[in-house]
C-alpha cells in the first residue's frame, strides 16, 4: 500500500482499529497507525495534511 490508496488504508484501519471514532483521531496516530499497517510500504515522509485528510474521509466512510 502507497500513501494514495486511500480507500484500501481506510479499509485496514477499520479492521485495526475498530473501537475508534475516525472523526476523533488526531493526524499524529493517524500517520503511526498508517505506518504500522501491515502491507504498507511507503515513504513516512510522503504523507502530508492533504493525505491524511483523505485518509480519515474515507475512514469515516467506511465506518458508517
């Protein structure tokens, strides 16, 4: 997984972290949870607010 596949990330976090309100996440965790993800392979440094912030939409997404 790359930074971009926003849809498959939000998919795994939602498995990794079900008990969490995506809508309440800071994006320090969002970035560590992201990065600990199994099958990611992406430069930590690539990811921005921009990134982040479609990552948590799509979270939020799949959570409802």
């Amino acid at each position: 997984m790359k930074w971009t596949d926003t849809r498959e990330i939000a998919i795994a976090l939602t498995e990794a972290h079900p008990e969490v309100d995506p809508k309440a996440i800071r994006f320090t965790d969002l970035h560590r949870w992201v990065l600990g993800l199994p099958g990611f392979n992406d430069d930590p440094g690539r990811s921005g607010e921009k990134i982040l912030e479609a990552i948590q939409m799509a979270w939020i997404d799949e959570a409802e």
